[in-house]
C-alpha cells in the first residue's frame, strides 16, 4: 500500500509539474494583437492565380513587376491603426512569428470602386464643325517661356511646336506675353496631337474660324486611343462621329490633372467607358503572409 500512495503522489507532482511547464510555454508565444508593430514579409495575388505586389524582390523578378530601383523590403505597421487595407489589417491578429497564413479579402475590405473614377461617353457623339479662337492671346510670362524658351522680342514670329501654326509677339511685359495668329485665309492647319487638319475660312478683327477637315465615312484614329472613329455625318453646323468597338484594353490616359494614369476602356450597347480605377479596385485579393517579427 506505500508503495501505492507514494506512486499516486508521484504521479500527481509529475502531472502537476507537466501542466505548470505547460503554461509556461504557452505564455512565451507571442500572438498578433491591435497596437503591435509588425513586419511582414507578402505576396498579393488575384484570384486567378496572377501577383500583382510583393515585398520580395526574386518574386517581383518571376513575376514580370521588377522595378529597377525599387526598394522590396519587409511591411512594416502598427495593426489596428489602418496604415494598410482593413483586410489585411484585421487578417494579422493572433498571428505568430513565423507563421504563415493566407488572407483572403473581399473588395469592400481592399480596394472598392470608386465611381468618379469612371466616365462614360457617348458611342456617337456630335461636334462643332467650325472651331473659333481669339486672334490675339495674352499668356503668363513664366508660361510663355516654359512652352517656347526665354530671350524672346516683340515683332518676333515663332512656329508653336509640332505644328505648323506661327504667331508674332505683340508685347512682353515682367508678368505676360501678349501674341497673335498668323493665320491666312484659306489656309490649312495641322497639329500632331489633333485627330485631323483645319481650313481657316474666316478672320476678323477679333477671331479667327476654322473648320475641320473630314469626309463622310472617314475613319480617324485619335491620338493615344486604342479604337478608331468613323464620320458619320457633315452638317453645316455639327460633324456627327460614331466610336469603333475594341476588345476591353488599358491603356495611359491624362486624368483631370494631367497625370498619364492607367485607363480601362471598355463598350456597352451606347457608350465607351473609361474606368480610372487601380487594377486591383473591385476584386477579392489574396495575400500570402510570413510575419517575420513583433514589437510589442
């Protein structure tokens, strides 16, 4: 019977002993939580498979997103403190070091559209036949010399670039530059960034007219579009143009502050659509996530 109870007390100290180092261990794992300074190592990817950011540069390198000179380092944050996308954010809580986990994150906790970062345009459209501009322009004079260089005098003919247009420098002052068109009657005019050629067909005193050179059944490629325009119609008044279809495509467009921003250009049954939404805007990202470290 000692025998017995001394087995039994063993058995407990041993238990006990078991469950107090188990304790212990558990309290030393460090787990993500709100006001943690993380780093991570990530791959984003869309749902078919495709990387679109990393933090690792062998990975940018397989993936076509090398950048020469970009720096790929660990993502470094403060969780809860939304300095990165909600689901990304949230997705790192109870995280521990050396864990790897995949976060799956709808839109509306990445990237949701934004609708005023989409135009639609009409398919056809109509236009001025006739284009009137003044004849006598006044530009800044930091303007006027960024466009056409500085050390320039009154009475001097200047060619405007890429164009075949000249203008005669009327008066300079410190502030401005005032200038006019030399256009002649009957003239034709051209600029490399128009989709077609002028005819001046009137000058008077203040303005001048021109009027756009096209044909009926003319296709136009538009400078920097990737789809073509047809004439449809010529009035006196109004030239009407249809849109060619093309495939969805993107391509660099200004936005309104002429930054080149990536556009997706897209058509329905009545317009063109010009979608200024970042790539990843609207869709379920995937993240592949290592956390490398925790600051409490």
């Amino acid at each position: 019977l000692w025998m017995s109870d001394i087995m039994k007390k063993l058995l407990i100290l041993i238990l006990a002993a078991a469950i107090l180092f188990s304790g212990c261990v558990d309290n030393t794992v460090q787990t993500v939580k709100k006001g943690d300074n993380i780093s991570v190592d990530y791959v984003g990817s869309f749902e078919n498979g495709t990387v679109f950011d990393t933090s690792n540069e062998s990975v940018a390198m397989a993936n076509g997103l090398f950048t020469p000179g970009a720096t790929y380092e660990l993502l470094n944050f403060t969780v809860g403190k939304r300095q990165v996308i909600e689901g990304f954010d949230d997705g790192v809580i109870g995280m521990k070091k050396g864990e790897t986990r995949i976060l799956t994150i709808p839109p509306e906790k990445a990237y949701p559209v934004d609708p005023g970062q989409i135009r639609a345009s009409p398919i056809i459209v109509e236009i001025p036949a006739n284009n009137t501009v003044n004849k006598e322009e006044v530009l800044p004079k930091d303007n006027f010399e960024q466009y056409f260089g500085k050390n320039h005098t009154v009475g001097e003919s200047i060619q405007i670039p890429n164009t075949n247009i000249n203008i005669t420098i009327n008066n300079i002052t410190s502030e401005e530059v005032s200038f006019t068109y030399d256009f002649k009657l009957g003239s034709n005019v051209w600029d490399s960034r128009a989709p077609w050629n002028e005819t001046v067909i009137k000058i008077d005193e203040k303005n001048v007219t021109l009027r756009s050179n096209v044909t009926k059944n003319q296709v136009i490629q538009e400078p920097g579009y990737p789809f073509t325009t047809t004439v449809i119609d010529i009035g006196d008044k109004n030239i009407t143009l249809k849109r060619n279809p093309v495939p969805d495509t993107t391509v660099k467009l200004p936005d309104m502050f002429g930054q080149m921003i990536p556009t997706k250009i897209s058509f329905n049954e009545t317009s063109v659509i010009f979608d200024q939404n970042p790539e990843v805007a609207g869709k379920t990202l995937i993240f592949n996530v290592t956390l490398i470290s925790i600051d409490k």
